[in-house]
C-alpha cells in the first residue's frame, strides 16, 4: 500500500522507442490531469509496461507535484476502497457527484496486476470513479492483454482512456542502442531491451 515510486534511471533521459509512444505519453498525462479521465495500461511485455508505466508517473509528479500517486496491488483492495471512503466522506453527494470547474488536485490511484482483481471489486472501482467525479479521483489500471485484462477495461467507461504498449521492432532497438552507446547509457539500454523481449 503506497509504495514509494522509484524514478531514478542512473541520470538517463526518458527512454522512448518511437515518438509516437512520446506523444501517446503526453497524452495520457493531460488525460488524468487536465481531464479528469482514467487510464488503462496494457502490453504483453511486462518490462515494456513496467518501463512506460515508470516513464508515465514521472511525468505526472513532475506536471502536477501537488497531485498524489498512491500505490495499490489486488490485495490491497480493501485498503483502495477505504480510501475512496475517506474521499467522499469530507465531501456532501451533490459536491461529489459535480464535475468541478476548478482544477484541484487529482488524487491517482495506480492498480497493479488489475487483472487479478475480481469481478465485483472492478465494477465497485468504476462505478465509484465514474459516480463521483468530485471526488477527483483517478484510477491507472496496469493490465496484461488476456481476455480477463480486456473484460477488465469493459467495465469502465468510453471516458477510460487505454494505451496497448508495443515492444519496440528490431530497427527502434537498434536506434535506442546507438543512441545510448553515444549517451553512455549502453548497458542500461541492452538490459531493458533484454528483458522486453522475454515476452513476459
């Protein structure tokens, strides 16, 4: 239960192995903070997911400090609903049920392994995040892409935004290596893009 986020990549540059995972980054940031929408995380790569998803939550304390990243796992559930309680209960239904004009300060709940989570705890989670935006709160679902993780996203509404991570081709992982042989980041690069194509 919130477990402290570790962004610290020995001092390299965000890593991206196509621009248009940049911008679909980008977009994703604007997305929780700006729009108030959840967000869907999928790949068939764990360590692509897990590079991203890394990439993804550095940007949000960096575009927002004041926003909060909180940590969830599937046992934790419990524990992730308490706080949506703990939310609500400073707050009357009508304020929790209106979208805010302002912008205050987004509060990101980040669920690992969703795709562990039981039925009901995913149509509880949407159902709250959907019910009360005033609430402002947003989930971040971390998903594999099995038909469990798919029935997952199914739940939420189309305000869900979703991104299905590729793994880099031959051609933009050779590029990222010598780009990183020039940077000096060549090994960290090689063991990253080990463990991607491990397809796990």
């Amino acid at each position: 239960l919130n477990t402290s986020l570790n962004l610290e990549d020995g001092g390299m540059a965000p890593l991206y192995f196509r621009n248009a995972d940049r911008l679909r980054l980008e977009g994703c940031v604007a997305g929780l903070l700006r729009d108030g929408r959840s967000l869907a995380l999928s790949s068939n790569r764990e360590a692509a997911l897990d590079h991203y998803s890394r990439l993804l939550f550095a940007r949000l304390r960096e575009s927002s400090p004041s926003s909060q990243l909180e940590v969830y796992f599937p046992a934790d559930t419990a524990a992730m609903l308490a706080r949506f309680n703990d939310v609500l209960a400073t707050q009357s239904v009508q304020q929790a049920m209106k979208v805010s004009g302002t912008e205050p300060v987004a509060r990101i709940m980040i669920v690992h392994d969703a795709g562990a989570l039981a039925d009901h705890e995913v149509q509880l989670l949407a159902r709250l995040v959907q019910n009360f935006p005033g609430a402002n709160i947003r989930i971040v679902l971390l998903l594999g892409t099995s038909a469990r993780s798919r029935k997952i996203f199914e739940s939420f509404d189309r305000r869900m935004l979703r991104w299905d991570i590729e793994a880099p081709t031959e051609e933009q992982a050779q590029a990222a290596l010598e780009l990183a042989r020039h940077e000096g980041h060549f090994n960290a690069v090689q063991q990253l893009l080990q463990r991607i194509q491990r397809k796990r």
